[in-house]
C-alpha cells in the first residue's frame, strides 16, 4: 500500500480557497500499474462519493478498482477520508489537496481542467461555478470592483507525509 498526496499550484487575483465545488467531483488521473509498469492511454474518473467492491473480498471497498490492460492485475485506491484542502497560496506554490492509499497502482497526472471547482472572492464573495475548461477562469467580482481570475498551473504527486 501507498499513500500519495496530490498537490495542485494555481495563479490566483483576487481569490483564494480554490476547492473542487462538490463531494462528488470527478477527479481525472492517469494511472500506473505497479507491477508491469503499463501507464492507461488515457485519464481515468474516480469521485469521493462512489465506491466498488473489491472482488474477491468479504465486503471491502475501494473509490477506483482497475484491471491492468496488460498484466490483468487487480488494483484499488481509495480516498483519505480527510477533507480536501483549499488552495490558498499567495505565491503559486504547490500546496496539498488531497490524499489517496494506492495498491498496486499509482497516479502520475492530473487534469485540472475538467469538473467544476468554486473560490471565494477578496471581498467575501463565492464563486461556485469555476470552469477550467480552457485553462483559466475569469470574472469580475461586482462587490469587490475587482475582476478575478483562476488558471491551473501544474500538478504533482508526491509520497504522502
């Protein structure tokens, strides 16, 4: 079993507290298998809300269960049943979001841009429709004067702590 911490960077005017808007987001990752090291051509979806059984188990659960195209092991990940962390940096450093026990599988990449994530304006105002989908989120914040923006810009996985 592994413990991995995604950690996010963003730029941020005039925000902070950038979060996924739901429980049931939809995280994409690319995935790794740790036994042939075959990567999945493409992102895979796992929310913290939906889990599967594990098969050949007495009742365990898992948020994301796959079976490696090339070497047929099953492998599982299950998210850490902590709270995920706001973005809050000021100086677009990687800051931890979330935490995910792996076994037999890691996560390499992460795709920001899809699912819809919400921030807090410097004046209190919530913005809970923040789409990444082109990259970068923009508005204005009418109570502020301000306008406001959001641009993902990089991603990390990392050993949890």
């Amino acid at each position: 079993m592994v413990r991995l911490q995604l950690s996010i960077k963003a730029e941020m005017e005039n925000v902070t507290d950038l979060i996924p808007a739901d429980d049931d987001f939809e995280f994409f990752f690319k995935v790794q298998c740790n036994s042939c090291h075959e990567e999945h051509p493409k992102h895979v979806a796992l929310n913290r809300v939906d889990e599967r059984e594990l098969s050949g188990s007495k009742g365990n659960t898992a948020h994301f269960v796959w079976r490696c195209g090339n070497c047929k092991r099953e492998s599982s990940a299950k998210f850490d049943s902590t709270p995920l962390n706001p973005y809050t940096s000021e100086n677009e450093a990687l800051q931890p979001l979330l935490t995910i026990e792996c076994r037999g599988l890691e996560f390499v990449g992460f795709d920001a841009t899809q699912g819809t994530w919400k921030c807090v304006g410097s004046n209190g105002t919530k913005f809970d429709d923040v789409d990444l989908g082109e990259g970068e989120w923009v508005d204005y914040d009418e109570k502020a004067a301000l306008p406001v923006r959001v641009a993902i810009i990089g991603s990390s996985w990392a050993r949890a702590p």
